[in-house]
C-alpha cells in the first residue's frame, strides 16, 4: 500500500508544536508525492517539504558516500538506491551490540501534479540526500483575456 504525502501540510512552531493545517493545496499548482512500497533491506527516513518553488525530498543515510547513491526518474517515479557498507574489517568479529543497518536501500516516489521532473536536482551534504523537484505554475483555471478582434 502507498503512503500519500502532500496532502494536508504541517507546520512547526517555535515551541516545538506540531499542528496539522487543512488539506487544500496552493491555487499555484497542487503536488502529490506517494511513497510506494519497495522491497529493500533498509529503507532511509524521509521528509517532504514543500516550499514556493520546489518540493525537498530529504533522505536520511549517514556513512554512504555520494558515490554510491542513485537518484533516477522514471515517467513519473523518482528512485534512490545504494549500498551502506559495513565500516569494520572484514572476517570473524565479536559484537557486544550491533544495532546499525547496512546493505542495499531503495526509496520510491511517484510525484503527481505541477513539477518538472525533467530539471530534477539532488545534492548530498552531512548524510542527508536531498532531491529537489522543481514546480511549474498550474495552467489549469488561470484564466486569460483573448483579444476580440473587428472586422
């Protein structure tokens, strides 16, 4: 079952509270990210943000490098996939605790409504993967005067 975000938005105030604003979407273009279901090891907290020009998908995934990050569009699906390695050396290792995840991760997003995934950007900074989709203005219900000509 996918998981609808974007539908109603939250906001944080100062002292930390939460609270949950109506579930109308701005008159500029209404988007809609679905988180699908995907078989995976370990799949990376997310956070969606929506702010006037974009919407952030931020991805959680400390100790990965860049490198080993994927970030691709299909149609209108967006996904990330790599690999955390384990960081001890290899063979035989007594572990007292091991609460850490590694292996192979897959993340998918299918993205309704006014965005651009042809100018989709992601950047990688202090663990965080952030991928920025891009809005377009909604051209539906804007309205336009047409010129009437004489003659």
């Amino acid at each position: 079952m996918s998981r609808k975000i974007g539908v109603s938005r939250t906001s944080q105030k100062s002292s930390g509270e939460v609270r949950e604003e109506g579930g109308a979407a701005r008159r500029t273009g209404h988007v809609l990210l679905l988180d699908l279901p995907v078989e995976s090891t370990c799949q990376p907290p997310s956070d969606v943000v929506e702010v006037d020009d974009a919407v952030r998908v931020l991805l959680e995934i400390p100790g990965v490098p860049a490198a080993s990050v994927q970030v691709r569009v299909l149609g209108n699906r967006i996904e990330v996939t790599g690999e955390k390695v384990p960081d001890f050396p290899p063979g035989e290792t007594s572990f007292l605790c091991l609460e850490r995840i590694f292996g192979k991760f897959q993340r998918a997003f299918e993205v309704r409504g006014s965005v651009n995934l042809g100018a989709v950007s992601a950047r990688m900074a202090n663990g965080i993967l952030v991928i920025t989709i891009p809005k377009v203005a909604e051209r539906r219900g804007r309205e336009r005067r047409i010129p009437v000509a004489t003659g």
